[in-house]
C-alpha cells in the first residue's frame, strides 16, 4: 500500500487500498495475456459517429495522459459533439488524482453543453 501511495499522494486511502488488493489478486498470465492479444486501439471512426455531446477528459499529459493531447485533439475535430479538456495536474485517473478540479471541469462543461 505505501508505494501507491507513494506514487498517488491525492487519491482516497479507499482507492490505495483497494488498488494493492487486487494487485495481490491478480494473476501474472492475466495481465501478459491483456498485452499479448490486445493490439492498438484505433476508436477514431467510433468517435466521430458519437450522436450526443461527450466529455473527453484526460490526465494532464505533464503527469500521465493515456491519449496524446495530438489525438484527444484530433478525436474532437473530428465530432462537433465531443470537447477535450484535461484536468491541470491529474494522471491518468483524475477523478482519483484531483477529485474537485474533476469535478469542476465536468460541471465547466456540463454548463455549457
């Protein structure tokens, strides 16, 4: 538990400790297979066709950001639906990272959709 949270210093003690269980549950062959027999993820088409307005929100990319800001970018030119926005200071789990800055970027965009 001390080295997540370590390495996430913001989340809930809830999360620290949920995260290390099910780390101690996990079995190596699962997580060789997850990237043995999961290719890239191409969703470009499946997000272009998104019919109602849609948040993608990600990690500050000077933290961690799954989705490259060029592609977040070019995910939401591509829909006049979607808008990007990133949550200052969050990895890749804002909502654990930076809970109230999350919420306030949802509610920000909520406001305006």
């Amino acid at each position: 538990e001390q080295d997540i949270a370590t390495a996430s210093p913001h989340w809930d003690v809830r999360d620290v400790r949920t995260k290390a269980t099910a780390l101690g549950l996990v079995l190596r062959e699962a997580v060789e297979r997850t990237f043995d027999e999961n290719g890239a993820w191409d969703l470009r088409a499946e997000a272009a066709a998104i019919p109602v307005p849609t948040l993608l929100l990600t990690g500050d990319p000077e933290v961690f950001a799954l989705v490259p800001p060029a592609l977040a970018e070019e995910i939401a030119a591509a829909n006049p639906r979607l808008t990007y926005r990133t949550v200052p200071g969050a990895g890749h789990a804002p909502h654990r990272d930076r809970p109230a800055e999350t919420l306030s970027v949802v509610d920000d965009w909520l406001a305006r959709a």
